[in-house]
C-alpha cells in the first residue's frame, strides 16, 4: 500500500523493521520536504515487494557503473518524474537511502546518490569505494552522502 510521507509529523511508518527507524524516518521526511519545496511533489513511497521494477533498475545501475550488490534488504522504493528527471529511490534496513537521478535529455545529470542514516555504520559494500560528506537536517539529524556519475544509458 503506498505512503505519502508526511514531513511535518514524522513516522516510521514501513521503515519499523530498521534498528535506526527514527533516523530512516527523518531522512525519508527530508527527502518528502525536498521535492514538495522545489517541484511541489507529493513523495509517495510503496513496499520494495510492490515496487520491483525500480528496485531492480537501481540494482542493475549499482552493478554494472561500480559492481556495488546492497546486502541489506529494501524496505520501500519509489520512482517518479519532475520536470524532464527521471527519480529513483530505495530506503533499506540498514538506514541506507539510495537514489537515482536521470535526465531523461542526452547529456543531463545522471547520478546514483547514497545517504547514510544518523547512527548507522558506513555498509560494507561502500566503504572503501566512497567518502561521504556530512550534512545537518532538522528532520533526520546528521546525514553522511555520496554519490557517482552515470556512465552508461538506462
């Protein structure tokens, strides 16, 4: 069933299996206050079991840019379109985000991104490849990112 995640009132809602709920929780609102400011964008979240499609299509990109197989297993994923970009994104156990951002025009931004939980370790299959840059939000506390530049098209 999907989820309008609320930004104002924030719930763990679908993230309850995660040992940094909380913290998953505000970086999911974070997200929501994003693309509600910028693009007026409602972010609505499904179950990973009821979003394969863009479960996969985030998968395959992490495998075949940087050989990178998330082991925690995904708790929600979403996919939608504001103006010409196309957005991807899975929220998993662990506290990880993953998102992907695809101009849909030849020669748009095209990136994979990862944001880290406040509280969570750094997972193992980032760790050597990736720094992360740390960031402060009202709603999710400290967030540690990252990203990579889409090579390939998808």
């Amino acid at each position: 069933m999907s989820y309008a995640v609320d930004f104002t009132t924030v719930s763990t809602v679908g993230l309850e299996s995660s040992p940094v709920a909380p913290a998953l929780a505000g970086l999911r609102a974070n997200e929501a206050r994003y693309f509600k400011n910028k693009y007026d964008h409602v972010f609505t979240v499904d179950p990973a079991s009821d979003a394969q499609e863009t479960v996969d299509w985030v998968h395959r990109i992490l495998k075949e840019e940087r050989d990178i197989v998330i082991s925690s297993p995904p708790l929600e994923a979403t996919a939608f379109q504001v103006d010409n970009i196309r957005m991807a994104y899975v929220f998993y156990q662990n506290g990880l985000s993953i998102n992907v951002m695809y101009t849909i025009d030849d020669g748009g931004k095209r990136a994979a991104g990862f944001k880290l939980s406040d509280g969570m370790e750094i997972p193992e299959e980032l760790a050597t490849k990736f720094k992360f840059a740390r960031q402060n939000s009202k709603l999710a506390g400290t967030i540690r990112g990252s990203f990579f530049v889409i090579k390939n098209e998808y």
